[in-house]
C-alpha cells in the first residue's frame, strides 16, 4: 500500500523514462490514469481505456479478481503475470493500493516488465528478486538438481522426492503444446521461455520461465490466482431451503467468498456495486463508501470471532433518496464446532426506514419552531409594550381610557405566557 495525498508525480523520473519497466496508474474501476514512456510506445493510446483492454481473455479474469483482492487487503500486493491481447508479449507486473492520508482509496500503482526481454535486461540470479518467483535449477536433462523450499512446500512434496526426478514427467503439466514443443529442441535454445504449468494432483496453475543455464536451466515459478469455480464450492445450504428464506441472503466462506446466494441477493448486489455477485467471487463492493466498508469489517468480524452482527444500514443512491436494510450476520459451524462461513441476511425496510427519517425532518421542524417563540413573538409584543407606556390615557376621552386600561394587561400577562412555555420548552434543546 502506497500513501499520497495527490497522484501527480508519484511515478518518478528514473520510472518515466526507463526502456524496460513498465509503469501504470490505475483509477479504482481498473481504468488507466497515468503511464510511462515505455507503456506508452508499446500501447496505442492508453489513456482512454481499462487496462483490462489491453490483455487476452484469461489475464482479464485474473487482473479483475486481483483487483477485488487488493481492495479487500489494500495493505497486500498483487504479483501478476498478465498476457497481452496479442499474446506474444508476457508482462510480469506489482501491483499496489494508493491511498491518501485518511486511508480513502486513490487507485492503483503497477510496476513490471516484460517477460520475452527478460534475458537483455536482468541476470538470472536476481529474477527472483524482482519476480517474488521461487526455483529449481535443472541439469541439461531436465532433472532438478536443486529445489528451492517454496517450490516443495507448493508442489506437496519433499526436496529428496523431487530431485533427480523430471518434473515436467511427473509433478507439473504444460497448458496447450508450447511447452513440450520447445523441450524438444531447447537445445538449440538459448534465451528464455514462459509457459503455463499446471500441477498433476489438484489442476493448480503456475506461471513457469525456463532459462538455460551453465550447468542446464532454471525453472521459475509463480503460483496464479486459484480459480474458485461454482463446480468445486461446497454449499452449506439447499437451494430450495435458501430460495425459502426471506430477505436477501449471501453465504461467506473464511476467505470470504461467496459461497451461495439467493436470487435477492443477486439483485441487491447488482444494485449496490453495479454488477451481481459470482459464486466464488470475494465479498467486495467497489463503491467508494464508508458504509460498506464497515459492513464488510463487520463480516471478517464475525468469522474471526464468532460473535453475531445485527445493525441497519443506510445507503444514499440518489441525491433525495434513501435505501435502508437491517442487516445480521450468524457464523456457521461444521461438526467440530469451527466456523466455516457466514450467513449474512439483509432485510430492506426502506418504507419504513424512508417514514421515519420524514417523521424525524418534521419532529425537528416543529422543535426548531418551538424553541423559538421568544424570536418570533416576544419581538413586536415587547414593541407593543413600549408603545404603550407612551401613551398618556389622559389625552384619550372616556371611552378609549377604558379600552386602553385592558391592552396593557392582557398584552403583559400575553407575555408571561410566552415566557413560561418558552422555559418549559429549552428543556428541548
């Protein structure tokens, strides 16, 4: 996470004009700001797009869900490598969160290079520095000779069970057929290679770089997104139990995706964020509020924790209207008593929430109009009363004096009474 109070110039010079990395501002909708040199030869016409544009099919579900990702843990980066729409070019790119200084998201920083130019413009001994990737250095038959602790701990095996074997034979499948094609005549090769791998036990895809070496090659590699596809997600509830349940109704898991969710609950998504949730999707909303911010807090609260949320939430969609919803949060356990995910539960009482807030707007106009009596009242009565003070009833005749001998009572004793509800109406304000 990066803090600035404004976006203008935090990419620095050296960035700016540098031939090899590749530098990106993003908006918080993933649209393109502010770009470098380098991006900008390589790209016609960035600025007018989303970044998302500018890659293949597969690199736009990833960004898009690293995206999510980043929102939702603003204090973690994102390692990504994104294919282009050409898919001849390999960008290997860092992203970050921007935020000012009361923590307001600002949009998104990304740094990275291409992959294909990798051999002219970094040694191999560093990629791993600038990559975050982990390896296993390879003898010219491919068998590993060494293999890097993250690598076993990703592939579920010990380094004694890998080496001396061909991991391209046994632990990792090449995706499509450029892999195994460029094995074949590698020896020929002598530059770098990017593949996407994927592991023979549970389908997990890693982003591979093949390097040749002096001792053989050096494999790196990069674990991707997991893809969290309906097929795979196990749902605590039957669809017609949760089709039956009132409200909008969404299930959280501890990664806090969406594990099920009712058909409401589509719809109050779609009109919250602007689009629906997806099963599998993280429980993020893009909008730029508080509120949801809170709301979501409240949900990692509950996994964490346990404990049940109930609160009302108020949303203003429209420069004079209100949504409101109550909204509760339960953790659900499985057999062993840990908690597993959350229900989350929201009941729009807009009607009534929308009467209440017309109801306090008038409570308020009519205490405004109370505590003000002396203001309005009290004024001109106590002109009034100086008024006829200067009246002398010698000069009037008989029958005025005698209507005149009543004004000055009443309008004193109209007075105390202005007084007195005054008094007992401060208690108000």
């Amino acid at each position: 996470m990066i803090s600035a109070e404004k976006i203008d110039g935090l990419i620095p010079e050296v960035l700016m004009d540098s031939d090899h990395f590749y530098c990106v501002i993003l908006d918080v909708e993933g649209c393109i700001m502010k770009t470098n040199r380098i991006f900008d030869d390589s790209i016609v016409d960035p600025v007018s797009f989303d970044f998302k544009d500018i890659l293949n099919s597969e690199s736009k579900i990833k960004f898009s869900n690293a995206l999510d990702d980043l929102f939702l843990s603003p204090q973690l980066k994102q390692h990504l490598l994104l294919s282009m729409k050409d898919n001849k070019s390999n960008l290997c790119f860092e992203f970050s969160v921007i935020t000012d200084s009361n923590m307001d998201l600002l949009g998104v920083v990304g740094i990275g290079f291409n992959l294909n130019e990798v051999d002219q413009m970094i040694s191999r001994s560093s990629l791993k520095g600038f990559l975050e990737f982990s390896s296993l250095q390879l003898d010219f038959d491919l068998k590993v000779i060494e293999v890097e602790e993250d690598v076993c701990k990703w592939l579920g095996v010990s380094p004694e069970k890998i080496k001396g074997r061909n991991p391209f034979q046994s632990l990792l499948i090449p995706v499509g057929n450029g892999l195994e094609e460029s094995l074949k005549k590698y020896g020929e090769i002598h530059h770098s290679h990017c593949f996407l791998l994927k592991t023979t036990t549970d389908d997990f895809e890693y982003s591979g770089l093949l390097s040749a070496t002096k001792n053989g090659f050096q494999l790196f590699l990069l674990p991707k997104m997991k893809k969290h596809s309906s097929s795979t997600i196990i749902k605590p509830f039957d669809e017609n139990l949760l089709r039956a349940i009132p409200g909008s109704i969404w299930i959280v898991d501890s990664e806090m995706r969406v594990l099920q969710q009712n058909k409401s609950g589509k719809m109050l998504s779609k009109f919250w964020k602007g689009r629906s949730f997806s099963e599998g999707a993280l429980f993020h909303f893009d909008v730029k509020n508080s509120v949801f911010a809170e709301f979501v807090e409240k949900v990692k609260s509950c996994l964490d924790s346990g404990q049940e949320e109930e609160f009302e939430f108020r949303f203003k969609y429209h420069p004079n209207d209100y949504g409101h919803w109550k909204i509760s949060i339960k953790a659900l356990d499985n057999e062993l008593g840990e908690i597993i995910a959350a229900f989350i539960q929201v009941i729009d009482i807009s009607t009534y929430g929308n009467r209440l807030l017309k109801v306090e707007f008038e409570n308020q106009k009519l205490k405004e109009l109370a505590l003000k009596p002396s203001h309005i009242l009290r004024s001109p009565l106590s002109s009034m009363l100086g008024l006829l003070d200067l009246i002398d009833p010698h000069q009037l005749d008989h029958e005025n004096q005698k209507y005149f001998s009543y004004l000055k009572p009443l309008a004193t004793e109209l007075d105390d009474v202005i007084r007195s509800n005054a008094k007992k109406m401060s208690v108000f304000d």
